[in-house]
C-alpha cells in the first residue's frame, strides 16, 4: 500500500473522512503541503513551515502537528499582496520578493486559511503543564508571504506559508471545516 492511501486510512480512522472528501496534508520534513480527495493527490505545492521546527507552546514559534480543520477563510476579493495583521485587511499591498531574501516583515498577504486544533492538550487549549497550546488563539494560518524566494525552505514564525496565486487556489478549492493533518 502507498504511503498516501496509509496516511488516508490513519487520518479517517481518527476523524472519519471518506473517500470524497477533500483534505490537506502538510509536510514539515518535505515543506510540501499536498491537497487531497480520499487518497488521491488533487494538487502539490511547496511551502515554507516554521524555522524553529514542530511545537505547540504558545510563543515558541513553531509550526503544530496533528489533526486540525481550517476554521476560517479571510481574504476573499482581496488583490495579491493584500496585508492582512490579526486577520483584517491592513489597507497595504505588499510587494512580492521573489529571490531567495528575507524582506524581514513577515507579511501575511493575499488569503488566510484559519487553522483550529483537533486534539485537545495538543494543539488545542492548554496541556497538562497548564500552557496554552492552542493553534487557533496562537493565529497559525496558512496563507500568502512577500518572500516567495524562501517558499520550500522552513523560514516561518509558525504559520504554513504559501506563493500568493497558490494560496489563492487553494482557498478556492478548500471549505472552512476541511481537515488538515500536518506531520513532522
């Protein structure tokens, strides 16, 4: 059995998906986010996860693993490189660097996919220690970035970067409530 149709099976038996429902699938190791129907691999797209690697502690600025479902969608209409900061519209437009630089903004432009965690103690609401582990109050999206040059390389404060036109294809292509599994 491929490794996709094995990933399908375990994420379904946890969250019961079927085989006509899209989902993503988030790389960290590969920095490739993968969306799917059942097993079967709709689109590819590289991305850039967080530098400081997997995690779930609020401030730590990593990306969460496991089992999320995007929450919200923001952004809808909005031109490439819109600015967006705790999820509005800042009334900026970014330009887009598209050689391998850092542009030290850490914009979060275009289009917003909300991420909720699913596990609770794990990236959802505090965990045993008492710290706040949550992915949707700690604001990791998956969204556009004014460094395209860096997408493939892990350079984020947390969130799941994307090129702008694939952040806005996937946003077309996605519903809020639609599951995401993101693995080491």
């Amino acid at each position: 059995m491929d490794f996709f149709k094995k990933l399908f099976l375990n994420v379904s038996k946890r969250i019961g998906l079927k085989e006509s429902d899209r989902w993503v699938f988030v790389s960290l190791k590969e920095q490739k986010l993968y969306l799917f129907k059942g097993y079967g691999v709709l689109k590819e797209y590289s991305v850039s996860t967080a530098k400081n690697g997997a995690g779930f502690e609020e401030g730590s600025f990593k990306t969460p693993t496991g089992l999320h479902r995007i929450a919200e969608k923001i952004g809808d209409g909005y031109p490439i490189g819109a600015v967006f900061k705790s999820g509005k519209f800042t009334g900026e437009i970014a330009g887009i660097e598209r050689k391998p630089v850092s542009t030290n903004k850490d914009f979060i432009t275009t289009r917003i996919l909300w991420l909720e965690g699913l596990e609770e103690g794990k990236n959802r609401g505090v965990n045993k220690d008492g710290v706040v582990v949550d992915t949707y109050k700690r604001y990791i999206y998956i969204h556009g970035t004014d460094e395209e040059g860096m997408i493939g390389r892990a350079v984020s404060h947390g969130c799941i970067r994307m090129k702008n036109s694939d952040i806005v294809e996937l946003f077309n292509m996605v519903e809020e409530g639609t599951i995401v599994y993101i693995e080491e």
